[in-house]
C-alpha cells in the first residue's frame, strides 16, 4: 500500500482548473508534519519537480513553468496539502505525484530523492 493519496485529478479543456489534494493512506500520520511537493511526470519525459510547501505552509516554491498558474496550500487541521492549478495547458498533461519529506529540512528540496513517501499519481490530462 502507498503511503500517500492524490485525488482530484481529470480531463479538463485547456484555460481550465483542477485542484489536487495529497493525504495520508492507511495508519500514516505524514502530510501534517512534513516538507511536502508536488512531481509530475508526462508520457516519455523524466519526473519534474512542479511546486513545494513547507510545514507550516508558509515557503513555497514553484517551477518557473507553472509559476503564477499553480498553487499549493495547505489544509494542516485536515493533514492534506493542495495543488490549485488554473490556466492549465495541454503541456500540464502527466501523471501526478504527491511527495513527503519526513527530514529536519524547513524548506522543500526539489530532487527526488528528498522525499520519503509518495503515492501512486493522479492523471491530469488537459485538451486542445
């Protein structure tokens, strides 16, 4: 089982908005208490890093590609963290990976290997 749950992802024409949620799976406690990001990965392309969060919602950081279009928040009482993304592009098509960084780091990292958890991907899929 993973350790972390996207959802909220879809087909959308393009201008269009999607909101992505990540939350634990299972027995975990991870998204409340941890650096958390946002990956993207679209068919023949290696896994990018798309927004990040720190634990008290405070920093963020995006990729220059969706910067002014995406969002990430966080909902703490809920332990879920949020990717509001408007103006989506046929280019924002991919597979979605929500991602926890359980380390003493304050600010998210954007390389893979910082994060300890991940969950299985969300399709985003946006049309002509």
């Amino acid at each position: 089982q993973v350790q972390l749950i996207e959802s909220g992802g879809g087909l959308v024409q393009a201008g269009g908005s999607l909101r992505l949620s990540c939350a634990d799976s299972g027995r975990t406690a991870t998204v409340g208490g941890s650096v958390v990001a946002w990956f993207r990965q679209a068919p023949g392309k290696e896994r990018e890093f798309v927004a990040g969060i720190d634990r008290k919602g405070t920093t963020t950081d995006y990729t220059d590609f969706v910067k002014g279009r995406f969002r990430i928040s966080r909902a703490n009482s809920e332990g879920t963290v949020y990717l509001q993304m408007n103006s989506l592009k046929p280019e924002d098509t991919a597979v979605y990976y929500c991602a926890a960084d359980r380390s003493l780091r304050i600010a998210p990292a954007r390389h893979q290997g910082a994060y300890d958890y991940w969950g299985q991907g969300a399709q985003v899929t946006v049309s002509e």
